[in-house]
C-alpha cells in the first residue's frame, strides 16, 4: 500500500489517497478482528494463513 504522507497533486487527490489508506487499513483489521484468535492460537501455521490472506487482500 502506497503511504498517503507522499501523495502529491490537488488536495482532492491527497485527501483520497488517504481515504484509500484509510479503507484498505480499516477493512484489514476488520478482516483480523473477525478471526477466531482463540483457536489459531493453538494453530500457529493457519494462524500465519489466515494473516497471509489478508495481506493478499491488499493491492500490490
């Protein structure tokens, strides 16, 4: 994910970067929270799946 901080253009465009930003974070960690922690804990490797997944849920 690109980091709005060096967005460049009008303020329209800097302003959407950061809502981009925003977004992408904000459905990642939603992605996260909505795991079941408690059972991945006891299972390391889809532990690792499941945060690979959202991670390749995100733009290249």
């Amino acid at each position: 994910m690109d980091d709005p901080a060096h967005a460049t253009g009008s303020d329209a465009e800097i302003d959407a970067a950061f809502v981009r930003a925003y977004r992408l974070l904000r459905g990642c960690i939603e992605q996260f929270l909505a795991l079941d922690l408690d059972a991945l804990a006891q299972q390391p490797a889809a532990l690792k799946a499941e945060l690979d997944r959202i991670a390749g849920s995100l733009p290249a």
